[in-house]
C-alpha cells in the first residue's frame, strides 16, 4: 500500500527539493500544502505530478479540511517564517505562523482520527547563545534563542514534544543546522553573495558586495543531503524524541565569501552594510549529529564547495 505523504510548505525552498527526492522513490503519494500567495516557480515543474492544495495553516478550518481529504501516513511540516530578521521587523508574525500554525496542524490530525508520523522541522537557532566549551552541540545543550525566529522554534519544538507526551502521537523533532543549495532565496547568505556576484558578472551592479557580520560561523549542510535525512527520519527515529541534522564543519561567513569570490572571474569588492547586522547574532553553530546517524546511517555526501558552485551556476541561469 502506498503511502500517502503530506508536505507543508511545499513551495518553499526545502519543500521544493524534498518533492525533488521523493518522487524518485516507489510507493509514495505525494501530496503538497500551500497558502493561496505563494510563489509557485520552484514546484512549476511538478504541479502535474503533486497534487497541490490551498490551505492556511493559521485557520483550523483550512487545515481540517486538508488532512480530512488527504489522510496522510506521513507529514513533514516544513511550512514557517524562516527568514531570521524577518522575524525582528515583524515578530508577531513569525511567532503566530510558525507556533499556532503548527499547533493548527497537530489539532487537525487529531481531529481528523488519523495516526501519521509526523516530521517537526526545527532549527539549530532554538540553540542561541551557544558558549565555546558547548560545541559541539548536542541535542542535550540548553536552548538560549537569540531571535524572535529562534523563539518560535522554540515553542514549536516543545509543542511538539508536549503533543507526543499527552496524545501519543508520533512525531520526531529535527533540529538542522544551516541548510542551502540552488534555489535558497537571495535573502539568505550564501545566495545572497552568490546573486550579488552574478549580477556584477553581468554587469547588472558595480562589482561591490555589501555583507553583514562575516565573524559568525556556520554548520551548512547541501538542502539535497538534509531532505534526504528527512525522509530517514520517519523512517527511523523514535517518536517523541529530538535529532540534529548536521555537517559537523563550522565555516565562518568570511570564508564563504571568499570561496564564492574566487570563482569568478570578476574582480569584487567587499564593504559592510550596517543594516545587514542583527541586534544580536549568535557566534558559531557547529553540530553534532551522532544520535541522528546512529539511528539513520545517514552522512552528507555533496561537498560544501560543490553546494556553493552549484549555487553560483543556478543564479547564473535564472539572471
């Protein structure tokens, strides 16, 4: 019998990639979450294969209706806010999309009198305030979040936690360091270097990069290795319990940068936009992702150098 697979927030930059994997394997109907605004171009190669549905996950009702339809085996929730100083300009926001939406979804299966294994993707920014003798971090390590973005994870993940504990229900809590590949919007760093380099590549800009604070260093996984551990998650994770998604290699932004900027060809130069600074910034996310492997077999297998290439290469076809 095939499983029926449910994807919130399938038009994003995870979702779309996460279908990507998924159709390549049998035995799966996959079904895809979306609000009625969003933009569509990462899936517009897939709409005639995935059935795609409207649904706001901030109405009980809209969500009701979906799961009642679909009855989905397996969810991945991925929908959220997910841009960290969004979430500064406008907190509210992320905290009711990413805490009640999910609380909207969780309600909905119980309403619905289905019993699917449900995927909570969270972030390594619930860490926060990371101290040096503390990484690598284990999903053991206090939760000190630094953003109103890291604080709706927070509450996403303890929800989670809090649902499994009284219901019963199967959930697996992952908490993925940074993640990107083709197709990460422009906001995020790596894409964002990479556009602004393409851009003086095509003489659409003057060969200037404008960054923010290049101190701060990252765990990044490529988002086609970290779809892959999603899927394994519900495959072999223990409901109720919580599992990092990480590379284990810390790279600070400064050497990203510089790694994009040596392949081109255009000489670039580099200066500070204060407005890319955050009121406060978390100083290294470096993770340690052996429970997950344990339980998975999972490793990375796309080389961070090859993730920032191919990033380079997907903004240079789409400008």
């Amino acid at each position: 019998m095939a499983e029926r697979v449910l994807i919130t927030g399938i038009t994003g930059f995870v979702g779309s990639h996460l279908v990507d994997y998924l159709i390549t394997l049998k035995d799966i109907e996959i079904f895809g979450m979306r609000r009625w605004r969003s933009r569509t171009e990462h899936i517009d190669h897939l709409t005639s294969r995935v059935p795609i549905l409207e649904c706001d996950l901030r109405d009980q009702g809209s969500v009701n209706r979906i799961l009642a339809e679909i009855r989905p085996t397996r969810i991945f929730h991925l929908a959220a806010q997910s841009f960290v100083p969004a979430s500064w300009t406008a907190p509210e926001e992320s905290l009711h999309t990413n805490i009640i939406g999910t609380l909207h979804l969780l309600e909905g299966v119980r309403q619905a009198g289905i019993d699917p294994w449900i995927q909570i993707a969270g972030s390594s920014e619930e860490y926060g305030l990371v101290h040096p003798e503390e990484t690598p971090i284990r999903e053991s390590n206090p939760l000190r979040p630094l953003s109103p973005y890291a604080v709706s994870k927070v509450g996403t993940d303890l929800l989670a936690y809090q649902f499994f504990q009284s219901y019963g229900m199967k959930l697996v809590r992952t908490r993925a360091f940074n993640h990107t590949g083709p197709r990460r919007g422009d906001v995020f760093v790596c894409s964002d270097f990479a556009k602004q380099i393409v851009e003086a590549e095509k003489g659409r800009r003057e060969p200037v990069i404008y960054v923010g604070n290049l101190e701060a260093k990252r765990d990044f996984t490529d988002v086609r290795d970290v779809v892959k551990a999603y899927w394994l998650s519900l495959q072999h994770c223990e409901a109720g319990e919580v599992y990092n998604i990480a590379s284990g290699t810390a790279w600070a932004i400064q050497e990203i940068l510089d790694m994009l900027i040596a392949r081109s060809a255009t000489p670039i130069e580099v200066k500070e936009d204060p407005a890319r600074m955050r009121p406060s910034d978390v100083p290294i996310l470096l993770g340690d992702s052996s429970n997950f492997r344990e339980a998975t077999g999972w490793k990375p297998e796309i080389p961070f150098e090859q993730t920032l290439q191919d990033i380079l290469d997907y903004w240079r076809d789409r400008l």
